[in-house]
C-alpha cells in the first residue's frame, strides 16, 4: 500500500467537507450571529490543504485495496473534524461531538444532544448537510468537482458503483436526481405547512434517509400542526430508498421498465405487508385506536424499511411485537444503490429465491440446472456466494454487538438488538436507549455499528484480506 497515493487522496476528498463548513459562518451572518471562527478556520485549512494536493498532483493510481483503506479513512477522519469543530464552536463535548457527527455522515440519525432547539440555526443546517452530502457520498461530489477525478473512481466503486459506462457519468446522474429531488421535495414541504428553514433542513434529511430533526421530537410536532405534511414526508422517504436507476427510469416517465424491476417491486410489496402487520400489532397488541394505528403503523414501518428514522411517537412504549416487525423492516432496509442502509432488499430476494432454487434441486435426481435471476438480472454463482456471505455477516455483527451493546448499556436484549440493528443499519429509530444519558461505553458500541453499516463491512474485508493475503491460493 502507497501512502503517497492513500494520504493526497484522503485530504483531496476532506476538500468537500471544507467546502460545506463555510457555510456555517455564512449562515451565522445571515441570521444575525457572530460568525463561527471554528468552521470558518477548519474550512479554510481544508480547502487550502486540497488546493495545495490538487495542485502538486497525486502519487499515481490507487489500487482497489487502496480505495477501501481510503473510504475507511474518510468516515473516520469526516465526523472527527467535525467533532473538533463543534466542540470549539459551542463546547460540545469531544465525544458526543463525535458520535452526533458520526450519526450525521452515515445517515443514522441518532443524537446525544438533549436539547437541539437551543442551537443555533447555523448548527442545525450543519447537523442536516452532513447527512445530505454523507448519503449523496462525499466522493460523488469529489469525482464530479475536482479535475484529477479519475483517480477517485475506484473509492467511488467501493462505496457505490455504477449505473452507466463510466463513474464520472454515474456520479453526475446521482447528483442529478439527488439535487431534483431534493429541490421539489423543498416546494412539497413549503406547501404542505412548513416554514422554509423547516423545509430545507428536513428535505436533506428525509431524501438522504437519514432523520436527523430540529425539534426533540422528530417531526411529531410538525405533523400535529400541519397534518397533510405527513404525506409528503412519507413521498420522499420512499423515494430516497429507491434505486437510483429505478429513480431515473420514475424520472424520465419509463415506468413500463421501472415495474419490471424486481428489486422495486418486492421493495412496494414488503413495505405493504409489513406496513400491514404493525398496523394489526399496534392496534391488537399496543391497543391503539384504529385510526392511529394505521397513521403510526405505516409511517413507521416506512421510517424504519427506508432506514430514515423519523418517528411520531415514544416506540419505547410500543409492545415487542411491534419492536419485532419494524425490526425485520430495519434489518431489510431498503434498495441497492440508494442512500438506504441494511441487508438490502435486493440481497433479501436472492436469498429467498435461493431457498426455492436449492429445493428445486433436491426434489429431482437428475442433474438439474436453475435459472436464477431477479427480474432481468441473471444471477451468477460469484453474486450469490457474495450475497449469502454479506447476509450471513450482517446477520452475525447484528446478533453480536446486540449481546455486548444490551451488557454495557444494562438494557433487555429485545431493545439492544432493536437499537443495534438501527445503528447498523443506519436508520436513527430509538427506543430510547440510544440518547444523552447513556454511558460512554454503549455509545462507542453504536458508533461501531454506524461505522460498519454505513460501508457494509469493508473494513472487516480489510482486516481478512491482510490476515489471508499469503494464504490465499489463486487459480488461474
């Protein structure tokens, strides 16, 4: 591994970070605050450190184990300037700094503030825009922007990977349909009753399906004073786990080739089963009236499967059964290639499929060849091992951290494994547990799991990969 290309890399892309902070201080302007010399002298810092590397030129092409070592890298090094910025700007503790920026760039959502009213509103956008630029991917804006992006397309791979022919061409169809939406999603919120600064704070968190809210009680409140806001809100979640590709072909009006996606249409199927199934729970279990069953229980099954993480009331108070059905929608999550978290329902439908291609093979005593494919895409034997080997991670980190998180934070395994599987998966929906109050312990458990989730394990194929670089035998 060269540092001459992994350090110049790192810093080049920390330049869009830079860049966001300048905001802040301009946002102090605006409203009337004494500019934030903190971000305002880390974004400098930033931009003139990614001038200088631009300028001076990289160490060559990075190599794919390269790439992942820089991705690695980035989420570390992107909450922790953060941090340090927060905690210069209004005393924030380093840590919980740490862990709110953290939640932020994954798209989690979670917060250890325990009053974010009281912040100003330069503070609130920031909390916002690292979710919105953490979901659309930092690289996206770091291949399109800077001139040597060629050498970014294999960090952009490890985080994403491409819908068209070349990265640059996917990253600016991304930037594209994440702008858009992020746009019309701004008019849909204004018109259904929020104010503008509402509206643009929770539109980057809603299309980035991240759930980080300026008010304590998510969007509660906004949605107990203007009801029809409700609709819109469940619009954008929707959308913003989607495909990009399935959004492209909803954008330009291909619809005849988005309902031939078989991802998209489990994806609808499952939100309306499960959506159907806490609706039931919430009403038979919990006793809740009919009417806010079907309110809560399809807002929160959405909330929870698109791994956005806005909630209407205390799930604290919700029964087990209903913390077992929204924590089947978590661990599924939404769509591959979209700023959702979780197994993916894309891997979900590969592995149940597999179920039946395995059974088709044992029912007969004949050699039999499956055809295995999910809508149009045939699936290979290498996707199906890589498939069932992700599950199969996913599904053990999970259980794991959930039996070490419900140790330390002394807590039932039920509401561990739920709070887990939310940090995991990046969706931000609490219990409870997950808050100011709890010990350092438990939250460098969740920020272990946010980190984790967010790149889907490439770190522990980091660590296998050195471990077995020599013991591995390739054919060729």
């Amino acid at each position: 591994m060269g540092l001459r290309r992994v350090i110049p890399t790192v810093f080049a892309i920390l330049t869009i970070e830079g860049a966001m902070m300048i905001i802040v201080p301009i946002v102090d302007i605006i409203t009337g605050y004494v500019p934030s010399y903190p971000f305002t002298l880390m974004s400098l810092i930033l931009l003139f450190t990614g001038y200088v590397i631009v300028r001076a030129g990289y160490g060559g092409e990075i190599s794919p184990f390269e790439a992942l070592v820089v991705a690695s890298i980035v989420w570390l090094l992107m909450p922790l300037l953060s941090a340090f910025a927060m905690y210069l700007d209004f005393g924030m503790n380093i840590y919980d700094a740490f862990f709110e920026s953290v939640s932020g760039f994954t798209g989690t959502g979670f917060t250890v503030i325990p009053d974010v009213t009281v912040l100003r509103p330069s503070i609130l956008l920031w909390r916002s825009m690292m979710q919105w630029i953490g979901e659309l991917g930092v690289v996206v804006l770091a291949v399109i922007i800077l001139p040597q992006y060629n050498i970014m397309t294999r960090v952009y791979l490890v985080e994403r990977g491409k819908l068209t022919p070349t990265v640059i061409t996917t990253a600016k169809m991304v930037a594209g349909i994440y702008f858009l939406l992020t746009g019309v999603g701004f008019l849909l919120y204004v018109l259904g009753g929020m104010t503008p600064f509402e509206a643009i704070n929770l539109i980057m968190t809603t299309i980035a399906t991240g759930g980080m809210s300026i008010y304590n009680d998510s969007v509660a409140s906004i949605v107990a004073r203007t009801p029809p806001v409700i609709l819109p809100i469940l619009l954008f979640m929707i959308l913003g786990a989607q495909n990009f590709g399935d959004l492209r072909y909803l954008i330009t009006f291909r619809l005849g080739t988005l309902f031939k996606s078989g991802e998209f249409k489990a994806y609808m199927l499952l939100l309306a089963l499960f959506s159907g199934s806490l609706i039931l729970s919430l009403h038979f279990v919990d006793g809740m009236s009919l009417s806010s069953s079907i309110i809560n229980g399809i807002f929160h099954m959405v909330s929870g499967s698109t791994t956005t993480g806005f909630s209407l009331i205390d799930l604290g108070s919700i029964s087990d059964v209903s913390k077992a059905l929204l924590f089947l929608g978590m661990l599924i999550g939404g769509a591959t290639f979209s700023t959702a978290g979780g197994i993916k329902v894309f891997r979900f439908i590969v592995a149940i499929k597999n179920l039946g291609w395995s059974a088709a093979r044992m029912a007969t005593r004949i050699p039999l060849s499956v055809k295995r494919s999910v809508g149009t895409e045939s699936i290979s034997d290498e996707v199906l091992m890589s498939v069932l080997g992700f599950i199969v991670l996913y599904v053990f980190t999970d259980l794991s951290l959930a039996i070490l998180f419900s140790a330390v934070a002394n807590t039932s395994f039920i509401n561990a494994l739920f709070e887990i599987t939310s940090a995991l998966g990046c969706v931000g929906l609490s219990v409870g547990i997950v808050s100011h109050t709890l010990n350092p312990a438990g939250k460098f458990v969740i920020i272990v799991a946010m980190y984790l989730g967010r790149l889907e394990f490439i770190q522990f194929y980091l660590i296998l990969a050195y471990l077995f670089r020599k013991k591995v035998k390739v054919i060729a």
